[in-house]
C-alpha cells in the first residue's frame, strides 16, 4: 500500500497501524539499535513507481523504518511525503550488488 503521508488524520495512522503495527517506543528502539536506516540511494523503480519518478527526477533518497509487523519505506516528491506500508509476509528483498525490495 502506498499511502500519501505529508498530513496523517488518525484513521490513516490507524490504519498503518493495524498493517504494520504501532511504531517501537524508546526502549524497544535501544534494545534493537534503532528501528530506521540511513539514508539510501534509490537506483530504479517497478512500473508501480512511475507517476512519483515522473513528477520529479530528483526522487532518488528512500530510507525504512522497522516495524513489529512489517516496514515502511518513506520517500519524497517535492513537497509531499510517501510511504510504501508492506507487511513482512508480503516482503521479499533480494540481495545482489544493491537490494531489491519487492511485496505482492
């Protein structure tokens, strides 16, 4: 699911949650080590992707932040922010020379 998440209403923060679940308190975020990535360049997209690429050639930085059910991949546009929502049972990653993060 991708979600527009420059402005979150409770229910579409709900909503993620109930996908991914709630979002790791400061304790938990210790014990992992933190639960976010820097910040990660992004080589190439699925057809899914293109209406974000083609509003804006700058789209290239990503970064993922853990959570207990899933992970969210946050990117930007301009001036709007993006979330890819994708649960672990829908997670494949592929490691060759970079990572290749798929879901469904």
């Amino acid at each position: 699911m991708i979600t527009d998440s420059t402005t979150l209403s409770k229910k579409k923060i709900q909503e993620i949650n109930t996908i991914v679940g709630p979002a790791f308190n400061i304790w938990d975020s210790l014990k992992l080590k933190g639960v976010g990535s820097p910040k990660l360049h992004i080589q190439s997209f699925s057809p899914g992707f293109k209406t974000f690429i083609e509003q804006n050639n700058s789209l290239s930085y990503c970064n993922i932040e853990l959570r207990p059910k899933g992970i969210i991949i946050h990117f930007s546009n301009r001036l709007d922010r993006y979330s890819w929502i994708v649960p672990y049972y829908l997670l494949a990653i592929f490691s060759t020379q970079a990572y290749s993060i798929h879901s469904n």
